[in-house]
C-alpha cells in the first residue's frame, strides 16, 4: 500500500477534489481497508472529529500507525459530484484523502479502467465517471512556502532540478 508514504505509480488514479473551497488531493485506492485523511490538514481546516475505539493500520512501508479519531459526513466534491464521506485520521503522507474499500463498497458496481484511469459507476441514479490525472502540476515553492510546508510536516517528497548545458555543446564550455 503506498498510499500513506507519499508515492504513486503510474497507474494510481488520483484526482483533484474540493472540501468548501479548498482544493484537495485525492487517492482512489482499493488496497486501502478504510477512506483516511490527513491529520494536518483535519487541523488547518477546523474540520471537526470525534474520538473512536483505536485500531492499527499497517502501510506498505511495514510502519503501523494508530487510529484515534475520525470526521463524519464530511462533504467532497470530485469532479462536480459532492459525496458525503467518514474519514479517519491518520498521520498519512502524498495524498490529502484516500478512498478505500469503505467507499468503493457503497458504489457496488464499478468498472475500472486502469489503462484511461477512469472509474465508472452508478450514483443517485446516474452514470458518474472519474478521471485520474496521470500526474499533477506542481508549481514551484518560494522559500516561505517551503519553510511553512516543513513547519506542519507536510513534505513527502522534495526535489531539486537544474538546468545545465547540453552535452556536446561546446557553447557553454568554453575552452
């Protein structure tokens, strides 16, 4: 399971969805047991949970995290359909929510296409289909944005590209 260490595969069907007017990242994944969310951001959004019997949750990492608390009927919009999801809390990493089995089971019958990431199904009466995004756009952090990031743990990856010459070219090499 590699929704809670931050990674995605290619084939990973994540797409964009809204919590009031914030923007959310958001895992669609059957290994998953449960729908979760992040605790931070359970946090940074005033969203309100409620105490529950803890359980273990064992990631793909091999690390077991606790569950303590969860948030009810909270209202997602994916893709111009709103849902109304309970979410359980966790300290996850990547994706903001992940939908699991918890989720997937009320839809009863869903076709999957993992090829188009589409997920196709049938929801108060009508055909709904999800797209993935094969990626997300991700725009560059200005150091303030990066040291607040850093403050709340919000990091799962962190990357560093820079342009350099090209090789052959003795234009940018000068003798």
């Amino acid at each position: 399971m590699l929704a809670f260490d931050g990674q995605h595969t290619p084939k990973t069907i994540c797409l964009q969805g809204t919590y009031q007017s914030h923007k959310l990242q958001v895992l669609l994944d059957n290994g998953s047991t449960h729908n979760f969310i992040q605790e931070r951001l359970v946090s940074n959004l005033g969203i309100s949970k409620v105490d529950i019997k803890p359980f273990h949750v064992y990631v793909g990492n091999g690390e077991v995290l606790t569950c303590l608390s969860k948030c009810v009927n909270i209202p997602i919009t994916l893709q111009g359909h709103e849902f109304q999801f309970d979410l359980y809390i966790l300290t996850i990493k990547g994706a903001e929510v992940v939908l699991g089995i918890q989720w997937l089971e009320l839809l009863s019958q869903v076709i999957t296409d993992h090829k188009q990431l589409t997920m196709t199904f049938q929801w108060e009466g009508k055909q709904v289909q999800l797209k993935g995004e094969s990626h997300f756009n991700f725009e560059p952090l200005c150091t303030r944005q990066l040291k607040r990031l850093e403050a709340c743990d919000s990091i799962a990856s962190l990357l560093y590209m820079k342009a350099s010459g090209l090789a052959g070219n003795d234009d940018h090499n000068p003798q």
